[in-house]
C-alpha cells in the first residue's frame, strides 16, 4: 500500500504513468499538483467525506505484498479469467511497461471508433 504522507511515496505514485506512458503521443499527462493533490487527505475535498488506501506497484525489497491485496487479486482473477503477474526483477517489470501500454491504447485510447 502507498503511504500517502510520505513524499517519496507520492513522488513515485505520480511520476508512474509518466514512465508507463512515455512513448505514447496520445497521452495528456496530468498537472503534477493535481495529481499529488488527489492524494493529499487534508487538501481534497474528497477526505470531508470518504477514506481511500492506495495501492502502488512499487514494493522494496523484502516487502510483502498484504493479504488484502492478494486476496482482491484472486476475486478479479475468478470474475474475469485474468491472471497475476509476479515480476522476478525490475528490470522483466521494465520489460512488460510497452506490453501494457499496448493493451491499454487498444482497449481505451484507440475504441474511441465504437462509438462512431
């Protein structure tokens, strides 16, 4: 889970889709404020009403993924023949970022012809 008070954590949530999406010329990055503000419990007005955990792909060493997390990972796989990817290496992380990028335009960017 990301720490939302921790700036470093924030930092890296944020600068995220900027790595991800890099080589994508469709994508519009968001405002960096805008994004660490959505995050800020004491500055979105969001917080007045609701609380929120956010997850991050980046684990430490050593971490272990919570058992919150595994187990809404294999409800989501059941529902929808998905699958879990563990990564043995950043560097086998840093591979898949171009596949998920592909499957992200063609599922969300490039649909925009259905409803033509």
């Amino acid at each position: 889970m990301l720490d939302a008070e921790k700036r470093r954590d924030v930092q890296q949530y944020v600068n995220f889709p900027f790595q991800l999406y890099q080589d994508c010329p469709q994508w519009v990055p968001p405002l960096v404020s805008a994004a660490q503000n959505v995050l800020n419990r004491r500055k979105h007005p969001y917080y007045q009403h609701s609380t929120a955990d956010f997850l991050s792909g980046h684990f430490q060493r050593g971490h272990q993924v919570p058992e919150r997390l595994w187990r809404v990972a294999e409800k989501v796989k059941a529902r929808g023949g998905f699958w879990i990817k563990t990564f043995r290496s950043k560097r086998e992380m840093r591979e898949w970022i171009p596949r998920v990028g592909k499957i992200y335009r063609e599922a969300f960017v490039e649909a925009h012809t259905y409803y033509r």
